[in-house]
C-alpha cells in the first residue's frame, strides 16, 4: 500500500517541523532525502520499468553526477537492462541531431524531483512563519544554506517573510562567525562547527564524517 499525496504531503510537514531549529537547513535535508530516495529506487531493478525507461529516453538521461552515483551504486555496471537504456538514449540524441537539434536538453529527473521537493518544502516554510511556535523555532535555528535562502527570498510571498528569512540569517552568520573566530569553539568540538558552517554557506548536508560525494542540492551547485 502507498501513502496518498495529502498523507505524504502531513509527513513532510511534520518533518520540516522537528528540523526547524536545528542547526543544518531543512530544505538541504529533505532535498537530499528524496535525492537518496530516488537514486536509490533507480539503482534497482526498477529500471527496467517501461515508464522509468520512458522517463529516462524523455529526458535524454540523467545529469552526469546522478548517473555516476547510479553506477556507484550499481558497482560500476548498469546491467543487460541499464545497457539497453543508455542504448535507447543514444538513439533519442542521434534522432534530435538528425532533426538538426544539437541544443535539446531537458533536465535530469532526479534533479526534478529535488527541486519538486524543495518547492513544496519552502511553501511549508511560508507557512510556518505564520505559526508563532514555528516561527519562535525557526528564529532561534541557523536558518536556510545561503543558495536556499536565495531560493526563499526569490519565492517568498510577502515582505515580511522575506525580512524574517534574511534577519534570522544574518544573526546565525553573525553567530557562526563569532563561534569559528578562534576563542569560542574548543578543540573536540571545533570539526563539526566548521562543516555546519561550512553547509550553512554553500548549501548541502553537514556530516559527521567527511565524504568525498557532494551532497549538496543542484540548487546549491548551481548557486555556487
């Protein structure tokens, strides 16, 4: 059985709700739920499914850092079925060059669906400035990664969510930089403060152990 959308839709804004306050944003951190979630749905059988091959072919494929992290998770090899994909995929670019289409491109549907997914978390984020206990959290929190902020002000749907995201941010800036300027963070705990500032700056998750993979949203690599 799977959840409706108003079902999906109560789960994720009883999640936005437990993350305002922390000190990571929320929108990097659903963003980046679904994006695990749909590689991770892509890197199984389920690409052998007529509609996600129909999908893929659309959209002339993924990016190249979601089919490199399909392939990681895949060991390096996509398959007899993954095969035939990027087979039909070839065929689908060698056609828009026959149409003398050397420009087509659409974007990546893993990309689509964290956008999706950052729209509808920031439409929550309106919202709850609205809720007095959600906006005492959320003032009290590190706020949004800057690329997301970015977002929030350019989407917000009034002036005082606006000057609400942009003051709770300058204070947690202003925060971070008192924190990181050498006398306020000890040693042990110094590691962890310089990644969550580090995320809050230039979006993405903030872990606990540093990886090589880039977790940050393609709303923050393209706002980079």
């Amino acid at each position: 059985m799977t959840a409706s959308g108003s079902d999906r839709e109560d789960f994720l804004e009883a999640e936005l709700t437990v993350l305002l306050g922390k000190h990571e944003c929320p929108v990097c951190i659903l963003a980046n739920e679904t994006e695990q979630a749909v590689l991770s749905w892509l890197a199984t059988t389920n690409i052998r499914e007529e509609t996600t091959i129909t999908k893929l072919v659309k959209a002339r494929g993924l990016c190249r850092r979601h089919w490199g992290e399909v392939l990681r998770r895949r060991g390096g090899d996509l398959g007899a079925s993954g095969s035939r994909v990027v087979s039909r995929i070839a065929e689908a670019a060698a056609a828009d060059l026959g149409a003398g289409d050397v420009t087509r491109h659409s974007e990546c549907p893993v990309c689509a669906s964290i956008a999706r997914r950052e729209g509808s978390v920031l439409e929550m984020l309106f919202a709850a400035l609205n809720e007095p206990h959600k906006l005492a959290a959320y003032r009290s929190s590190s706020g949004l990664c800057r690329p997301h902020l970015a977002l929030a002000v350019e989407l917000a749907p009034e002036a005082r969510s606006r000057q609400i995201l942009i003051e709770t941010q300058r204070r947690a800036f202003l925060a971070l930089a008192k924190r990181l300027d050498g006398r306020a963070t000890d040693a042990h705990n110094r590691p962890l403060a310089i990644r969550r500032a580090i995320a809050l700056l230039v979006g993405g998750r903030c872990e606990e152990e540093s990886t090589p993979n880039d977790h940050r949203s393609p709303t923050a690599r393209r706002r980079a």
